[in-house]
C-alpha cells in the first residue's frame, strides 16, 4: 500500500465523514486559537506595559537637570545642551512645581503645574482635546497669566466630566516674599533694667530717639544695668567698627558689650567715660565670623559717688569702604502664602499619544510660571528652569526607541558635560545631571514582563493541555469509530504502514485547516484581551492595540499541523493494531497484560534519574541538604530536586513493577507519589518549612501543580472501573434508572482511555479556575483578621496642611463633636520637603568633603511619634492597654535579636512593643551598619533599574544578613579611633532604606544659613502587609496615569524628642511659616465602634469632609481660611487598593481559565455527538430490548454529567490545595469561594447536559433497526 493510496483513503474519509472531521478540525482550531492568542496576548501584555509605563514620558528621551537636586537652570544653558545633543529632534525647557488646587469642594494637594514654552518643537507632538480629539491650539487657549489646561487625568481627580462647563476657576496658593530691610543699627527703645546688677535708685527713659540712664549712687559700688533682646542678628564679618554716639556727665562710667551665637560675649567699652566712649570705635576685625545673638547690656557707674548721666543717641556697626563709610543692611524676607485664582480653560487628554501624556497636572506658559515663582526670590530672577526634555525620535508609541540606542546616547551626554570646581568642597564635579526616565522604565519593565511572560506562558501550556486533551479525545474517538473499517482495509491486504500513513495525511489536512481557522479565533481572542487591557492600565485605546506578529501568523498553520499530527500518533498506532478479526466482528478485548522490556528498561533509567535528582541536594550541590534530614526539606531550590526525583523515581517503579504485577496496582504506587509529594510542599511546608519564597520560581509552581494533576488525574483514571462499581450500586437502588445504572457505568469503564482524556479536561480548568478565584480574597483575608491587624483604625483623615491654631478647640475636638460612634482620633504630625533641598535626608554626612549633592539627597518625607500616640497609658511593652502597637517588620538592636523566623503574630506584637520602648527612650543609641539597596542606588544615580537583581541576595538588592537577622554578618560603622558609631533610632515606612542604614536629617537653621543635621540609624520598619501597611503610608494605584513619586518613597518618623529641635516639626528657630506647636497636627487616626468593613464609615468620612471643606461652614469659619481641605481614606479601601493589581492580575488570568471553560464546553459537545454517533449499534440493543427513549436520553446525559463531575472535584481539590500553599506563605486563612465552586458545578452541570442534550434526542429517535446495522 503506497502513499497514493494512503492519499485516496484519507482524502475519502475526510469528504464522506463530514460531520465527525468536522469535530476534528474544530477541536485542532480551539488548541490553536488558545495557542495563537497567548502570543498575541503576551506580545500586546508586554507593549501594553511599557506603553503605560512609559506614558508619563511622552516623546522625552532624556532630562538634563542641575547637579544639585531642586537647583535651577536657566535659559543660556540651552546653547551648552544643543551642544551636547547635536542629533536630537528636539529640545525644551519646562518648570514644573506641585501646588495645593481646589475646585468647587475638591482638592489635590500637590498637583503638578508645568510651564513649557509655546512654541516647543514638534518632535514632542500635540496636545489632542479630551471631547473632541481635535489638536489644540495653546497660542490661543494660555492667553493670560492665569491660563491653564488641565489634564483629563486631573479632571478626573477634580471630579470634572465631558459635560462640565469650561472655563472653571482653579484656586491655588504661591509664596510671595516681602522684603523687610533692618539698618545695623541697635534699637534704643525696649530696654529694660536688669535687677539682679542693679543695686541703687536710678531713671531709665528708652525711646525710640535715646536711651537715657541716671544713676543715683549710694556709695561708690553702686551699679545701675539695663539690657535689650531686640539687637540685629549680625555677622560680624561684615562690619569693621562699632559706633557710638554719646553725651553725659564726666563721672559716668559705662560697660556696653554683646552677647555672640555660642554664648560668649565681648564688651565694646570696659567702664569708658562718655566722651571716650563718643569719640572712639571698636575694632571688629577679630570677631570676623561670628554673629550676634540678639541681646545686648549696658552699666553704669559714678567715679566720684554723685549722680551721672549718660544719653546715647546711636549704637551703630559700620565699614569702611573706598567710598566712603557705610552701613551695610540686614535684608530679611517675609514668606507670605498669597491665594491666586486660575482660570481652567480647556483639558487635554492625557490618554492619548503626544505631548498631553507626559503631563498628568496642568500646564501653563513658561514665563507666566517663571513670573509665579520669582515672587518667592529675593531676586525675583525669572530665568528658571527645572529641566531640559530632549527627544531623539517622535512618536514613540508607535514603535518604541531602541534600548541599547537610548543607552549609547545616555552615555555619550554623561560624558561629554562639563565639569566645574565645587566652591565648597573643591571637588570637580558635573555642571549638569542627565537621566533617563524611559530606560529605566524599560529596564523595571523587562523585569515584570519577564515575569509575567513566564506566568502566561506557563498559564498558557496548562490550558492548552486542555485543547492537546481534546484533539487526542477525538482523533481517539475516531479511530474507535472506524475499526470495522479499519479490520476491512486490512483483510484486503492493507498493511500497518499503509493505514499508519492515511490516518496521518487525514489529521494533517484537519491541522492545516484547523489551523487556519485558529488563526482568526486567536486573532479574536487577542482583540478581546487588548479591550481588556485599556482598563486595565487606563492607557486609553490608542496605546493598547493587539500586536500581531509575523510568527504568529506563521506558527498558526504549523501549529495546527503538529498539534493534529502529534496527537494523531497514538490513535493511528492504535489502528494500524488492529486484530482482523475481532474488528471484523465488532468484539472489544480488554488485556491487562504485563509491561514489555523497553517499558522496564524504561522505568530503571528513571529510577536512575530520579535517584540523581535526590542525591543532588546535599551531595552533588552542597549549598543544600541531604533529603534524609529534616534540614534537606527547608527550601524551594531543595523542593525542585525533591519533586522532580521523587516523580521519576515513583513513576520508574511503577514502570518496573508493571513488568511483574498488575499495571493499576503498579502505577498507583506513582500516581499517589506525585500528587502527595508537592501536596506535602503546598499543604505542610510553605509557610511552616519553607519560609522564604524570595526565590519562588514559577518552574517550581508549575511543576508541583503538573505533578499534582497527573497524580490525581492518574489515579482516578486507574480506580475508575473502581469507582463507576460504586456509582452503579448507588443508582440501582434509586426507582426508575437501574437500567441506566447498568449501562452507563460501564460505558465509562469500558472506554477508560476517552473517560479520562474527558475528565481531564476540565479537572486542568477547574485547578486553575479554583487557584485565580481563591487568590483574590485569600490574600484579602477575612475582616476580623483586617479589624486584628488594623488596631481599630477605620480611617484616615489628611489635611492639606497643619491645622489652624483656635483658642480653646482644635480640629480633633471638633471632630469628635461630630459622630459618637468616633472612639479615637491620633493626631499626627508629617512634613515634605518639596523641592526644597535644605528638608533632604541626606544619605552621606553633609559636612564631609565626600558629600556628592547630586546623588547625596533623598527628598523622603519626615513625621513624628509620640509615645501618647503609640503607648497611651502604657509605661512599657509589659503594660495592657496600648493605644496604637502597630507591627514592626524589622526591629532594633537588642530586640531583634529575640527574633525567630516563625513568629505568631502575638510574639511579634511583644516584640514590636519592646522596639517602640527603645524608640521613645531618648538615650537609646543603635549601632550604623554597612548596609544600602538597590533601589537606593538607583535612585541615587550610582546604578539603574537594569543592575537591580529582585529576589537575589548578592545583588545590589540589600546587603548581607540572613533571614531571621538582615544584618548578621554585617559590619558595623566605625570612627578613625576605631569606635563603633551610634545613633539615635528612627523607624521608617520606606521600602527603600534598609535596617541599620547611617543617615542625617535636617534639624533647624544655622548661624549661617544652612540646616544642622543630626546621625540617625534607621532601627525599625513599619510592617507594610498587614492592613495594608501604616495607614500615612502611601500606596500604589495601578493605572491611575499618576504617580506621587515622593509619597512612594515613604517617611522616616522622628521620636517626639528629635522632631522638637527642628523647625518644620518643632519651633527649633522659632514661630515661622512652616514650624508647627505641639499639637499642630495634620493626619489623623480615627477609631469608630464599627466593624471595619461597614459601609456606615465611609459617612463618618463624609460628615468630616463636609465639616471641612464647606466655605464660610465648619472648620473654615472656625479657622477664617476658606483653604483647608480634607480627604479621607477608609482603612478597608485602602486594602482593598493595595490589593487591586492583584485582583485585575486574576482578573486578565480569568480570561484564560474562562476560555478553557470554553474549550471544556465545546469538547464536551464534540465529544458527546461522537459518543452517540459511535454507539449507535448499542443505542439500537438497548431500544431493541425495550429502554424508552427517555431512558437512553438519560443514560447519554448521565455519562457526560459523572465525567464532568469528576473533573470538577479533581480540580476543586487540586485548586484549593495549591491556595492552601499560598495561604500558609502569607500566614493569612485561606478563604473558600464556596459561591465560585457551586457557579463552576452549576456551568459543569449545564455544560453536560446542553452538550448532551440534542445528540441524546437525536440518539432516543435512531429506530432499533438502522442502529443495529451500524458499522460506522
């Protein structure tokens, strides 16, 4: 029999069996639609990312901003720039400051205003309306000083629809400085008499115009001393003399002397005479350097015992210049907050590609801003700019900037910018700093997409085993349909070759069809998922479109030629089998023979291999264990050997043990091995053995929910006849189905082969369906957990700024009026720096001459706790009743210590205790230990997002420690004398700075200027995972179109010790713009009698917002600021939102197990018309024998229904056991979704029976007759 003839055979069974190829080509076009549409879906997934990661940036390419972090350029660097990107498409300067707005009643406290010029090059694109999508005219629209468009993002934030009337008024505030100028000249007016040095009667006249003094003596020790605290705080260096005019007695004896900043003083006449004293000067020039404090003293004396008098006219500091004497002013600056009013005159979709999506605020015209912002300059210099945009190509959406390009130009800038000599330091150093948003971007998302490709490709190849399932399941069925054929084709002389071939070429012409058709589903199901994405990155349509590859197109054919092929090979090997006879005469013969030798030969190289596997932890790679030893089973790199050996080796066993028992008794022992092995991984190990799953690759996840699914499935598969014995048993005994109870049974037990390929199916689903269900409210947790975690903190009301100062109330007070559910408000004080650099922690001491400004600041926020906060009533951690014990996640020295790796959380609540006395106890000091991040570094500029190795311990991730202790074995910071260096502590909601890490932070003003820092060792972080982390930390939106970058960076909290000697949390420099009294909070902690889930919270949060942010009403009037906003944050949303990339994560992976549901459907309807059309002859027996038809529609139903079943409780079981897993490595209660599992039984149920359904009519009316005719 040639090929010819295989050729004619199946090209005659393909056109005469139209139906049943039909089902073939429909089930190769599912597995391919699934296969082509995770390719497309991972492709567009992956541009989708990057698109909406790289939204913000626009067409930017590249930032050049001043060296110094919050330094300025100016409009003549543009020329240097050009200069060092001579290939750029474009250049432009843009300012940018985040401002306090208020629209109607809603506020943003820091949204964005840009000013970039009108006429920006084109290379950047165009701003696009958010109604129309018509290209804007700015020219036009910015026609003021008052002018801006806002962002549709922002509109949003505002509230603001396509319906609200334009334009709206947009109220914000700058700082205005008024300049106040003091002559050096000591004020004669306010001195007082300084009793303790005054010991005889005397007059004191201070004026404005003189200050004269009488004394009256009663002897010659008599004493008269007045002073004044009103003196100008002078610099000396300034000055050369001191100046006084003065007429008086000439018996007065006078002392006039200063007090200077480090409590010493100097004495410009020592017991003078008044004419001496008028017609001298004091020489300055040795206090060169030093300032006065403010305070100044006068005495007098009477050398002969008469009454004196002295009358001075003037107290001046002078210097002499070649023009002549002067007297240089002291110019102070008032900051004074003037409230502006904008006008909102169009919005921008910030959506869309262009210009418009690299802006998430509001932009105004470049010298209207800069003119803003030169009020609050002494100089008021308006040539200010924040950075320079340069792009090197246009329409970035479009196709993407090559990395390594991108990465080339970086380089190429960074080293061609000018050096210049630091005045301070005399370091050389940059003139500029050059960064790139887009490539670090790239890189952070390389390292997501990766993995997220990982997941959906291994996602993918579970679900497409449904569709490899269902193609075998047909070409299976088919070749059992035909075996009479088949045992005809032989009996004339066909040989095995032959029909070997034909089955081929048929399931290769189904493959390339099916394959064709998948291509369109494929193309379809990827539309559907791009649809899906739009929301899910809120990039808007435009930037999320399917990404149809060459190689999918082209892989889609072949595709659907190997899947039919390869599955096609077991069934065409089946037929080629066939004995003449018995398919001549229709017989079925069951064998339980034994193995043969290459089988046996088989199972003893996977013992071997297994073998090798075990012996490779402990013995081959020493870093592990030995499995022998409870140590052997303790990490997830031991577990990977421990799973694949124990598989190979069971399974070997069950191969050799066939060869000489019963091949169900032998490969049980193999099904039970691989499903209890990572059972036992799932159910006992994660969260009890294994507790770091830093290093939790997704080949072992899916290697134990593979082993996990062919253990079961196998098992159940060898058991079945087993089972249907039992199921038939249980259905004799119910009235009016024990014929059906005999038949159907064993219709499932007699085709064990297409019942397990069946059930498998949708056993595959139902693990991944039940796994995605239950990961969202698994990691959610129950609410009694959230209320634990939360120390009855319901919600947390922000101000826009510190409150108000009110005689007799404060805005708790006023809160508390408000609803007597309220039980708690904490009051608590946070502070951001801004752009304001003299606020920035610095990460190097400031003071050394290694201090780098570019890369030495963290712009990081600072707070303050207070042990009233945290302790209540509490002395110590021994005491009950605390008020807020909120978790630690690493703790001080001297507790830390205690720490094990598997704490409950009520010995961890005892050790977040004893770390919050060692905060507040003022003389604790925590060693500095050499420690730094990744992200740190990244930040600082030393590395970037590709370097930064994520769940890897030797990167530049932390450094050094262990998991019960991050810092053993990390050296501590030492002195030159060799001391180890210690700090007072501070704790940190930061995911940036790590335990132990030296830092500094501003305290208050210098007598020249500039902040005093104070060494801080960073000893304790705030947990982030239970509760969703500290409430004022921020947490991260995905898909919002923004990002508060300093927010993300978190806060350092002082002890109420420190936070008083600054002058943003304290009044360390006395009462200024930005100090605050001790009370002046502006975050607060609320506690209600509620659950933490009642929806009754969310309107205590409205009654508070209303109390504050009505005009003329509540809080304004109290405070007589129409400017104080408040927001509010449900502790149970703020879960909720921490949790949300996690809930639309299993929402895009529900689209896949959805599909397989599908896939399930379709086959179960494929499967059932075959069933029917293969069982015809049998059909005709049973209606020959008398079953009615509704008996032979149920017998039909019946066997689809128990198929589905029992993948439906495989899976239900195989899902819930990996959540298990999940659960225990969270230490959060799994949460069944009962609800979803009952959904899923009620779709298997209706899947069966609509599959079944009409194929069990059609089967019922097949007249007795013609079905005992049929031969296929």
């Amino acid at each position: 029999m040639g090929i010819k003839s295989s050729f004619l055979i199946a090209w005659r069974s393909l056109s005469r069996r139209k139906t049943k190829n039909l089902s073939a080509i429909l089930a190769v076009t599912l597995g391919v639609t699934l296969l082509v549409g995770i390719t497309i879906t991972t492709d567009t997934l992956e541009n989708a990312f990057i698109t909406s990661i790289l939204q913000g940036e626009g067409e930017v390419d590249l930032r050049v901003l001043n060296v110094t972090r919050g330094g300025y350029l100016s409009s003549i660097d543009q020329d240097t720039i050009k200069n060092l990107v001579p290939d750029a498409l474009g250049i432009m300067p843009e300012l940018s400051i985040d401002l306090p707005a208020l629209i109607s009643s809603q506020f943003d406290p820091k949204m964005t205003l840009s000013g970039i010029p009108i006429d920006y090059p084109d290379a950047f694109g165009a701003f696009f309306d958010w109604k129309t999508g018509e290209q804007m005219d700015i020219n036009t629209l910015l026609a003021d000083n008052k002018s801006i468009l806002l962002s549709s993002s922002q509109a949003e934030t505002f509230g603001i629809s396509e319906d609200t009337p334009l334009p709206l008024t947009l109220t914000t505030e700058f700082t205005n400085l008024s300049t106040l100028v003091t002559p050096p000249i000591v004020p004669l007016s306010g001195w007082a008499i300084n009793a303790n040095l005054t010991n005889t009667n005397h007059v004191l006249n201070s004026t404005d115009s003189s200050l004269r003094l009488e004394i009256q003596p009663a002897n010659f020790t008599s004493m008269v001393t007045v002073f004044t605290i009103n003196c100008p705080q002078l610099n000396l260096s300034n000055y050369d003399y001191v100046n006084v005019t003065a007429t008086g007695t000439y018996n007065t004896g006078v002392l006039l002397g200063f007090s200077l900043e480090d409590q010493t003083t100097f004495d410009v006449s020592n017991w003078t005479d008044v004419i001496t004293l008028d017609n001298s000067t004091f020489n300055l020039t040795p206090y060169a350097g030093r300032f006065l404090r403010g305070d100044a003293y006068i005495a007098i004396i009477s050398f002969d015992g008469t009454p004196a008098t002295i009358e001075i006219s003037e107290i001046a500091f002078e210097t002499v210049t070649p023009n002549g004497i002067q007297r240089v002013p002291i110019i102070q600056f008032n900051p004074e907050i003037s409230k502006v009013e904008m006008n909102v005159v169009d919005i921008f979709d910030s959506n869309r590609p262009g210009i418009g999506s690299q802006y998430s605020g509001g932009i105004i015209r470049l010298t209207d801003l800069q003119n803003w912002l030169s009020l609050k300059d002494p100089k008021r210099d308006t040539d200010i700019i924040s950075t320079f945009l340069v792009s090197y190509k246009a329409d970035h959406f479009i196709l993407e900037i090559d990395e390594d390009f991108l990465r080339n130009k970086l380089k190429e800038v960074e080293n061609s910018i000018p050096e210049d000599t630091d005045p301070q330091t005399g370091n050389t150093q940059k003139i500029y700093q050059v960064i790139s948003n887009r490539l670090d971007f790239i890189s952070f998302a390389g390292f997501f997409i990766t993995l997220m490709s990982t997941m959906l490709t291994a996602l993918g190849f579970l679900i497409t085993l449904t569709g490899i399932l269902l193609i075998t399941n047909v070409q299976l069925m088919s070749v059992e349909d035909r075996e009479f054929q088949t045992g005809v084709l032989r009996a004339v002389g066909a040989n095995r070759n032959g029909i070997f071939q034909s089955i081929i070429i048929e399931n290769l012409f189904q493959g390339i069809i099916g394959g064709i058709v998948g291509l369109f589903g494929g193309l379809a199901f990827g539309q559907a998922v791009a649809m899906y994405l739009v929301g899910l990155f809120g990039t808007g349509e435009l930037s999320v479109q399917p990404v149809v590859s060459q190689e999918a197109v082209i892989l889609s054919v072949i595709i659907g030629v190997v899947l039919s092929i390869i599955t096609g090979i077991l069934p065409a090997l089946r037929a080629s089998r066939v004995k003449i006879v018995e398919a001549l005469r229709g017989i079925k013969v069951e064998f339980k023979e034994k193995s043969s030798r290459n089988l046996a030969a088989l199972g003893v190289l996977m013992i071997a291999g297994g073998i090798i596997l075990l012996l490779n932890n402990g013995i081959i790679e020493e870093s592990n264990q030995v499995f022998w030893t409870s140590e052997g089973w303790n990490t997830l790199n031991e577990w990977r050997s421990l799973m694949m050996g124990f598989g190979l080796l069971t399974g070997g066993l069950g191969l050799v043990l066939s060869k000489f028992v019963d091949r169900v008794k032998a490969f049980n022992i193999a099904a039970i091995t691989l499903w209890g092995i990572p059972s036992i991984l799932f159910i006992v190990a994660m969260g009890n053995w294994v507790t770091d799953i830093t290093g939790l690759s997704i080949d072992i996840l899916i290697l134990g929910i593979i082993e996990i699914m062919i253990g079961s499935i196998l098992f159940v598969a060898l058991n079945l006849p087993i089972l249907m014995r039992g199921l038939r048993n249980i259905l004799i005994k119910l009235r009016g189905v024990k014929g059906v109870a005999q038949i159907s049974p064993s219709l499932i037990s007699s085709h064990i082969t297409r019942s397990t390929l069946t059930f498998a199916i949708f056993a595959v689903i139902l693990t991944l369906n039940v796994l995605v269900a239950t990961l969202i409210p698994t990691s959610l947790g129950t609410a009694i957990q959230l209320e634990e975690d939360s120390n009855g903190v319901d919600m947390v009301i922000f101000l826009n700024k510190p409150e108000a100062i009110i005689i007799g109330t404060s805005f708790t007070n006023e809160v508390y009026k408000l609803d007597d559910r309220i039980t708690d408000i904490i009051g608590f004080k946070t502070f951001r720096p801004g752009q304001d650099f003299t606020k920035f922690v610095a990460l190097v001491d400031p003071s050394s001459p290694d201090f780098d400004r570019a890369t030495g600041f963290l712009p990081i926020g600072i707070g303050e706790f207070k042990a009233e906060q945290i302790r209540g009533n509490a002395s110590n951690y021994s005491d009950p009743g605390w008020r807020y014990p909120f978790y630690l996640s690493d703790l001080p020295d001297g507790v830390r210590e205690s720490s094990v790796s598997d704490l409950s959380d009520d010995e961890l609540q005892v050790l977040s205790k004893k770390a919050w006395d060692s905060f507040f106890n003022n003389k604790f000091e925590m060693a500095a230990y050499n420690v730094t991040s990744g992200l740190l570094s990244i930040f600082s500029g030393e590395t970037d997002l590709s370097e930064l190795e994520i769940g890897g311990g030797d990167g530049p991730g932390f450094a050094g420690g262990s998991e019960e202790d991050p810092l053993e074995d990390v050296e501590t910071l030492k002195d030159d004398e060799g001391n180890i260096i210690k700090n007072p502590i501070v704790f940190t909601d930061s995911f940036i700075l790590p335990l132990g890490m030296q830092i500094w932070i501003p305290m208050n003003t210098s007598a020249n200027g500039f902040p005093n820092y104070q060494a801080f060792t960073i000893g304790g972080s705030l947990d982030n995972q239970r509760a969703g982390g500290f409430p004022l930390a921020a947490s991260l939106s995905i898909g919002s179109g923004e990002m508060d970058f300093q927010s993300l960076l978190g806060t350092i909290y002082l002890p109420e010790y420190w936070s008083n000697q600054t002058n943003y949390l304290g009044e360390a420099d006395g009462k200024t713009l930005i100090s605050r009294e001790e009370d002046q909070y502006n975050a607060y902690l609320i506690k209600t009698n509620l659950p933490i889930d009642d929806l009754q919270i969310e309107d205590i949060a409205q009654k508070i917002e209303d109390f504050t942010n009505t005009n003329g009403e509540g809080y304004r009037y109290l405070a007589d600021d129409n400017f104080f906003v408040a927001s509010s944050s449900r502790t149970y949303s703020r879960i909720e939102s921490t949790l949300e990339l996690t809930d639309r994560i299993g929402s895009f992976l529900q689209i896949y197990v959805t599909f397989g549901l599908v896939i399930g459907a379709v086959g179960m309807g494929v499967i059932s018309v075959r069933n029917v059309s293969e069982r015809k002859r049998e059909i005709g027996m049973m209606r020959a024998i008398g079953f009615p038809r509704a008996q032979v529609i149920l017998s039909v139903l019946l066997e689809l229904v128990v198929l589905g079943i029992i993948g439906l409780l495989i899976g239900t079981a195989n899902g819930l056991l990996v959540s298990v897993g999940f659960a225990n490595m969270q230490g959060v209660t799994l949460v069944i979704p009962w609800e979803e599992i009952g959904l899923y039984l009620s779709i298997i149920v209706l899947i069966a029976l609509g599959s079944g359904a009409l194929p069990a009519l059609v089967a019922s009316r097949i007249p007795p007759a013609e079905a005992l005719r049929y031969v296929g």
